[in-house]
C-alpha cells in the first residue's frame, strides 16, 4: 500500500515526532478523505436512502462478525470509523507492561481502597516485571506464551493455589480491559491450562486459628494484670474485643457516641493503613461501608465502664487513639513471655465467632455480628476453641 496520511501520522507518533491526537482538528477534512478511501476498499458507504435514515457502513467488531455502524452525515460516519485505523497502530507497539500500566490507571478511580491498586502493583513487581512478558508486544503474546509463563510462576514461585488467584486476577484485569479497548478480540486466559501443582498449605484448625478456652483464660489474666500494673487501656482493648469480635481497625476506631444504647455499639468506621507511605488514618466507614450493630453482653459492659474517658475516642493513651500496631503489640509480647508463636489479632475475631458457635448460637446471628454478607465467609471464622478434654465430654454427651 501506498504512504497513506494515515501510515505516515502512525510512523510520526510511533517516534515520537508529533502527537497524533492534537493534530487531527487541523487535518481531518484531510484525514475522513483518507480514512474513506482505505475504508471503502472493503466496505462501501452507503448515503441515506430515505430523509429519515442515515449513512451506514460495515466493519469487523471484536467477535470477527460484521457490525454496522450509521451516523446522521458522512463526516460523523467517517469519525466514528478512525479510531478502527489508529488503534492498530497502537496495538503494534503497545508492551504487556504498557497496557499494565493503561490498566491501573483505568481501575485506581474505580476501587475504594487504593491499598487494592496498590497489592496489584506489588504482585506486579514481584511476579510479572522479571518474566519475558514484561516488556514484550501484546501483539507477539499468544495463548501459549501465557500458559507456559503461568505454569513457571506457579512452579518457580511455589504459589498456592489462592495466590496464583491473586495473580490470575491482575492477568484477568489487564486482557479484560484490553478486549474492551478493542486491542484484543478475545481474552487468551480463557484457554490456558495449569499443569503444575500449587504449593499446599497446612490445613487451619480451631489450634492454629483461635486462642482456646485455656489459652484465653491465661491471656485474660496477664492482660488484666498488666492493665492494673500500668492503666494502659490496650489491655482491656485486647480483652474487650474477645466479646466484640471486630476487626482490628474497627475496634481502635471505636468512639464512646458509638455506644448509642445500653446494650448496643454501633460500628461505623475503621482505622486504615495505606500500604505505599505508611500513613494510618480512620475512615468514617467500614471495610464492607456498612454500618452494623454489635450486642454488648454484661462482660463487655463492665469492662467499658472500667475506661478512664480521655477523648472521643474509647482506647486512648496519654491522650492519643491507641492505634491497630499498638494492639498487635500486646499480643506480640504475651507470645514473647509464654514463648509461643505469636497469634495475630485478626485471631481474637475468629475466637469469637468460634466460642459463639461452639456454645450454639445461631451462625445467621454470628453472621450479622461480624458484619459479613454470606454465611460462606462466616463459617471461615469457624473452628473449635475447645480444648481436648472439652471437646470429648461433649463427644461423650452427645453420644
């Protein structure tokens, strides 16, 4: 074919020498010319037939299959057809770590928690930007080219299935958003086959995953004796939510207004890290932004009413909100002393549901506390928070 203004303006911003995009208002009579002319070397444009219909033509949609396309007068018809031309271009040039990038900038504005954004880009650096992928064509990248680097990730990586899902999900992402771009027909992950195995994972047991009945009853004693040896409200922080079952982040965010009736804390917002700079803030939501409402029993009533009232908020030292780090910290150190492995706080929260469960209250209830919307997520919280003996008495009872 002959250097068209089309091929030439593609070579120009392939280098660099002109932005294709601001020079289209000064040359488009030009450019719908030769938009036509290319155009119709296939497809005919076809005038109104009748003072109520419209110019028309056809074109090849992303499925391979025919599309029409109208407009009111053939300029307009002939606009809508010149991105057809030019994104070839930019699909011949476009790099997997490109349209990487293209991708994040589409989906930062559309997720509520940039940490997201963020745990992308690090699965990104960590997995993807040393693979041959990273700086290759999209255009040279097949079906078979990602099945074979999916497969060595997994392997050399030793991922388990659930974070190869992590991974999978940013691929899903970036071939999603370029078959909406039109780059691409079809998204080649569809087809791809794993073959080798994923990492297994110890299985969790009500051991690992909560603090059992003698376990608790030996942390509740070292948290209240330090609490009266220091008056540091991060003790009864720490036991407090044994009744609660909150998310970290909730529980330090906590406000007395929240304690709206006697028996009642309302749960509206949450303490927040951002992973990239390490700032910690409270946000006036929660992690799923709804509200929910927590039953306060005679226990966690008692211990709130134990707490000095510094400021707005209920945990508080020397006149600051105790922060998330400062409650994974007690924990820290009751490991540390007892020289055991370190039970994180999200492990406080499973406790509960599981002494709830256990001691037979209904899962839909124990589903609302939490604040989940499936019972499915619920019952990942529970475990048996019985000890051996415990567990068969009631073995033998039942039986």
């Amino acid at each position: 074919m002959e250097h068209s203004l089309i091929s030439l303006l593609n070579e120009h911003e392939k280098f660099g020498i002109i932005d294709t995009g601001s020079m289209l208002k000064t040359i488009m009579p030009n450019l719908r010319k030769e938009v036509r002319k290319i155009h119709t070397q296939n497809y005919a444009i076809t005038p109104p037939a009748t003072e109520k219909s419209r110019w028309q033509t056809y074109c090849k949609g992303a499925d391979g299959k025919r599309k029409i396309i109208r407009a009111q007068t053939e300029e307009e018809l002939l606009d809508k057809l010149m991105p057809l031309y030019f994104s070839k271009m930019h699909l011949e040039k476009l790099t997997f770590h490109e349209l990487f990038l293209e991708w994040i900038d589409y989906k930062t504005p559309l997720v509520e928690n940039q940490n997201t954004i963020t745990r992308y880009k690090q699965r990104y650096r960590k997995y993807l930007e040393n693979s041959c992928l990273h700086n290759e064509k999209l255009s040279n990248i097949d079906e078979l080219l990602l099945e074979r680097e999916s497969n060595r990730i997994i392997k050399e990586y030793q991922l388990t299935r659930k974070e190869w899902v992590n991974v999978k999900t940013i691929l899903n992402g970036m071939y999603g958003y370029a078959v909406k771009k039109r780059y691409l027909s079809e998204n080649p992950l569809e087809r791809i086959e794993i073959s080798v195995k994923y990492r297994q994972v110890v299985r969790k047991t009500g051991k690992t995953e909560t603090f059992n009945t003698e376990e608790l009853s030996d942390l509740n004693r070292y948290l209240e004796s330090m609490y009266t040896e220091s008056g540091d409200t991060a003790f009864l922080a720490v036991k407090l939510n044994f009744l609660l079952g909150l998310r970290v982040g909730e529980l330090t965010a906590l406000k007395w207004k929240d304690w709206c009736e006697p028996t009642t804390l309302q749960i509206v917002r949450e303490e927040v890290r951002e992973q990239e700079n390490n700032v910690v803030r409270v946000e006036e939501h929660t992690k799923t932004y709804q509200d929910r409402f927590v039953t306060l029993v005679p226990k966690a009533i008692e211990l709130l009413n134990r707490i000095e009232r510094q400021g707005e908020y209920i945990f508080m030292r020397n006149g600051e909100r105790i922060t998330s780090r400062q409650i994974a910290y007690v924990l820290e150190k009751y490991a540390e002393r007892k020289g055991v492995g370190t039970k994180s706080t999200h492990k406080m929260r499973k406790t509960y549901a599981s002494l709830l469960n256990a001691n037979g209250v209904p899962l839909d209830c124990i589903r609302e506390q939490l604040g989940h919307n499936s019972l499915s997520t619920t019952l990942g919280y529970i475990f048996n928070p019985l000890t051996d003996n415990e567990t068969y008495r009631l073995m033998c009872d039942a039986l």
